[in-house]
C-alpha cells in the first residue's frame, strides 16, 4: 500500500514538475515576443536629449539677465563721456577707477552721502524686520492660542498685496504726524515682512523640534532665552534669507522714499540716481551709470558674505 501511495506521489510530482516547466517556457517565449515585438527604448538618449534642452533653456535665461549686468559694467570702464559709444559689449580701455573716483568727488560727494543712508535704511530695517517677523513665526509655530490660524490667513493675505498700494496712504499719515523728510518714514514701514513671518513660521515648524523646547524649559531656561539661545540658531538659514530678502527690498524701494523726503542729503542712492538721471543734462549721464554700478556693489558683497550661512544650513541635518 506504502509502495504505491508513494509511486503515486512521486507522478503527481513528477506531472508538476513538467507543468511548471512548460509554463515557464510557454511564459519565456511570450516574453521573448513581446521583448521582440516592443524593444524597450534606452534612457540614455532622452537623458541626454532632456540635459541638453534643460541646458540650453537655462542659459537663455542666464544670458537675459546677466546682460545687462555686463553692459553696465562694460560701460562704466569707458572714459568718462564715452559711456554709449560702441563697442556696447566689450571693453574700451580700463578707467573705472578713476570714474569712480570722479562720481566720488560730483556734487560734494553727494553720492556717498546717498549710499550711506541706503546702508542705514536697508541695514536697520533688515535687521529689525528679521527680529520681528522671526519672533512672530516662532510664536505661530511653537504656542497653542485661540485665532492662531485666523492671524496666520491674515499674514498670508498680506503677502499677496504689493506694498506700492500702501504708499499714497503711508505718506497721507506721515504727512500728518510730521515725518516728512524724517528717516523713520522710510524705517517704520520696511520693518514689517509679512514673507518674513511665513517663512519664519514654516521653518520653525519643521526645524527645531519640540522636545528640544521643552528640554530646555525643564533645565529652567525662560521662553526668551529658548528663543535666542535654541530658536534663532536652529533658524539661521530662514533668517539669513529674510534678513537677505528684507535688505534688497528697502534698498530697491523708490516710491515711498521719493515722497516722504525731499532734502537731497537724506535721500537714499535709488531717489539720488534717479533724479540725476532726470536733471536734463545738469548731471552728465556717465556719472549715472558709473552710479548704477556701485549702487549694485552692496548688494553682491552682502550675497556672497551670506551664502555660507545657507550651505551651513543646508547640511546641517545631513549627519547624525
């Protein structure tokens, strides 16, 4: 009985075994037809074709803007009155230091005096935009409180308004409290960001973590100090976006500093240059795009200062 239980156990097995096998190969020649039929195409050629394009768009792009970034510079190494004479794009002697030296000496050294008060504007109201806006996103992200969410929809609402609408209304309310031609009608307004307090919350939310908080709070350290000696440092890359993002924006403004003062010696370089190049010929034109250039120069010290705080950033999670 043992004997023929297994000689049939052993066809049964036997029987599977050739099924298998000839389903296998019945499913190999279907592979092999379809293979055959539809040869996968490589990737390596749309990888290459979609590099090129990519590279090819993104120097478009790159010639457009850095341009005029050339012409300018190209044009302010010109002898002096010479600025608009062709070549446009290439080099006709080398005199930008003595261009600058004589937009320096113009008008009394009305444009230093211009750039100063760009720096004092753009610096201060950078630097207390960035306090401000960092502490009031740490507070949205790391406090419970009733309209917490109704106070970050009004920030968002905020973001999407340009500030040129506030202009006329800022000038009519300073106009009324008498800081025409006062300093703090250009810093009061450039102090708020409400980008900066998005930004700030967003980042808070997702880099500094909350044991961390209350680690601290059960070592005896006040929500103050949390924020200074924890918040800021675990923020620094949000922060040295905001405070880079703040400073090119107060230094860009024209409107608002066109209206609220009027002294040529309180002006920042954007109003001075500006109304040089509207003097109809008093200020001679080179002297204007001699100023244009150095205008820029903060600008690119300041980027290229700030950018290894974002690489700092940037890996500072990338290791544990």
């Amino acid at each position: 009985m043992s004997v023929h239980v297994d000689s049939k156990i052993s066809t049964s097995t036997a029987q599977d075994r050739n099924q298998s096998e000839t389903g296998s190969t019945i499913a190999k020649s279907r592979l092999g037809k379809l293979v055959s039929v539809k040869p996968v195409q490589s990737n390596r050629e749309t990888t290459l074709l979609s590099r090129l394009i990519v590279t090819i768009v993104l120097g478009c792009f790159a010639i457009y803007f850095l341009a005029p970034i050339w012409w300018l510079l190209v044009s302010a190494s010109k002898p002096m009155g010479e600025q608009f004479a062709a070549p446009g794009f290439w080099f006709n002697g080398t005199h930008l230091g003595n261009n600058i030296a004589e937009l320096l000496a113009a008008r009394d050294g009305i444009f230093l005096r211009w750039i100063m008060n760009s720096v004092f504007h753009a610096g201060i109201g950078a630097l207390v935009g960035t306090l401000l806006a960092s502490m009031a996103g740490y507070a949205m992200a790391k406090y419970r409180f009733r309209g917490r969410e109704v106070v970050f929809s009004v920030v968002l609402a905020a973001v999407l308004i340009p500030k040129i609408l506030f202009t006329l209304p800022l000038y009519l309310m300073f106009s009324e409290l008498g800081l025409i031609n006062n300093p703090l009608a250009v810093l009061l307004p450039s102090i708020v960001s409400p980008f900066g307090v998005y930004l700030s919350r967003v980042f808070a939310a997702q880099s500094v973590p909350d044991e961390l908080i209350e680690a601290a709070r059960l070592d005896g350290v006040s929500e103050v100090g949390i924020f200074f000696r924890v918040g800021v440092r675990m923020m620094t890359p949000a922060l040295v976006t905001i405070f880079l993002f703040n400073f090119v924006e107060i230094w860009n403004n024209y409107l608002l500093p066109a209206m609220v003062i009027h002294d040529s010696s309180l002006q920042p370089v954007t109003v001075g240059l500006v109304a040089w190049f509207a003097s109809n010929g008093k200020v001679p034109m080179s002297l204007v795009v001699v100023g244009a250039l150095v205008s820029v120069i903060p600008l690119l010290l300041l980027f290229l200062f700030l950018q290894r705080f974002w690489k700092a950033g940037l890996t500072a999670g990338a290791i544990k």
